[in-house]
C-alpha cells in the first residue's frame, strides 16, 4: 500500500483514464503480465497531471531508443533498480530483462556478476557502469568510461547513460512514496535489492 491515494480509473479524467489502458496495455505487451497493480505510479502521478504527461513523453522516447543492444538495455536498468532497492522495479525489470534473454541463474548472480562467470566482458562493464552511475554522489571511473568507449558508440553511450539515470529517478520516486512490487515477476525467479555496492566500489 503506498503512501499517498491512487487515483482510480473512474475518477481521473477521461484522457487520465485512456493513458492508463493505453500503459496497462504495453506493460501486458512486454512482460506477458497484467498484474492488478500494474499502473500504480502512474495513479500517483495522476494527482499532478501535466506532470504525468511529462513523464509519458519521456518513458515513451525511452521506449523508442535502438541504438543500444535491448539487453543490455534492461540488463543495466535492472542493476540500477536493485541499487536503489525499488520493489515495484526489480519485480517489472527481473521479468523484461527475462524476456530479453537474461537467465534465471543470472537473475540470482547480479549481486556477485564480477565473480560469478555468468557475464560477459561488455556486460559486466554495463553494469559496472550502473552501479557508479548509482551511487550517490555519482563516482564514475575515466577508465571505466574508457573501456566502455571501446564497445559503444556516443549515441550508445549516451542511451546507457539516460536508461540508468532514468531507473534511478524512477526507484527513488516510488520507494519515496511506498509504491511495491506488483506481481510481475510473481511466482518466478527475481533479482534482489543490492545494497552491498551502493557505496563501495564495482
């Protein structure tokens, strides 16, 4: 239970209410899920509509992103959201980064992927990544920059860096006001919240 009162379906405006079949829609789409609380941000967010608005516009650039490798992609996203610890994230992102090729054994291994062997070299260079871009304040190393310039490209970087930032802005919003998990994942293997390199180094 959050926080603050969702705004339901029927009391939000009609175009509030279209946004939200519209989102419930294309999460269905891209987990195989449709969980009862699917849109429970976005009912948050409803209180403030033009910011809800907002935030669409940018989840709906974000969605249109190629430049990056979709696994790699989510695979990042789902690091940053087990740093910040956001339930309602790790349970969407565990089942996304499953659908995008992530295995179950690499699900479980992200807290250790430097020593699990599960990763590859690029991989595991995303996700160190995620886990300077995540902590606070932001410590990211010139000579991880350096060997990420050496597979990615600007645009691809530039990709990378928006989906990390992006994951973290949405974790700290929804811890904030106590928005939690909301079945994505349920009943299949989950990543867990990683707290032992919020501060410490890759």
């Amino acid at each position: 239970m959050g926080r603050i009162r969702r705004v339901p379906a029927h009391e939000a405006a009609p175009e509030i209410a279209r946004t939200y079949d519209w989102v419930r829609r294309g999460l269905a789409q891209l987990t195989g899920r449709e969980p009862k609380r699917s849109i429970e941000p976005l009912e948050a967010y409803a209180h403030v509509p033009g910011l809800l608005q907002g935030v669409l516009a940018l989840e709906s650039a974000t969605a249109g992103l190629n430049r990056l490798d979709v696994h790699l992609n989510h695979l990042a996203q789902l690091k940053a959201a087990t740093l910040t610890s956001c339930e309602y994230c790790i349970d969407l992102g565990s089942q996304i980064a499953r659908r995008s090729g992530l295995s179950d054994a690499q699900l479980r291994a992200l807290p250790r992927y430097r020593e699990s062997g599960l990763f590859n070299a690029l991989e595991v260079l995303v996700l160190d990544y995620a886990v300077s871009m995540s902590r606070t304040p932001v410590d990211v190393p010139e000579e991880l920059f350096a060997q990420l310039k050496e597979h990615l490209d600007d645009g691809q970087l530039v990709e990378l860096t928006h989906v990390i930032a992006l994951e973290n802005m949405r974790g700290r919003f929804n811890l904030a006001l106590g928005i939690g998990a909301a079945g994505f994942s349920e009943g299949l293997v989950c990543a867990v919240p990683d707290v032992a390199h919020r501060s410490g180094a890759p």
